[in-house]
C-alpha cells in the first residue's frame, strides 16, 4: 500500500454516490448522475459503480466520486 491508498477513506460497498468535482469535468455527461458502489476494481485505484437507471457496472477512479451522506448522518 503506498503513502496515499492509507490517506484515502475507505468507501463502503452499497454506499450511494455522485461524481466529485474532478469527475464531472472529466466526465460531463456523467455530472449530474447518482448511484451506488458495488465492488473493487482490479485496480486498487478504482471501484464498480452503478449509475441509476443502467443496467451494467463501469469502472471509476476514486478522485471521481464522492460518496452522499445519508439523512441519519
């Protein structure tokens, strides 16, 4: 593990998610979508995602979601 994989917060699968800022510039058809993590990537750097209303995962980098709090929070 290097020096930022231990800085990075560790997000739950089943977590609901958006893109963070860096991921809608990088993905502006993407911006104002929501939806759900739903595993690990074969690459530490990355999770499986589920947007709302898709039917296939796709692979995000980490810096491009930022999980939503719930309401309990």
């Amino acid at each position: 593990m290097t020096g930022s994989d231990r800085s990075r917060p560790r997000i739950a699968i089943g977590t609901r998610f958006r893109l963070s800022a860096l991921g809608a510039a990088r993905n502006p058809h993407l911006a104002k979508k929501e939806g759900i993590i739903v595993g690990g990537s074969r690459l530490n750097s990355s999770l499986r995602v589920l947007f709302d209303g898709r039917k296939s995962p796709m692979s995000l980098h980490r810096d491009y979601i930022e999980p939503i709090p719930s309401e309990t929070e």
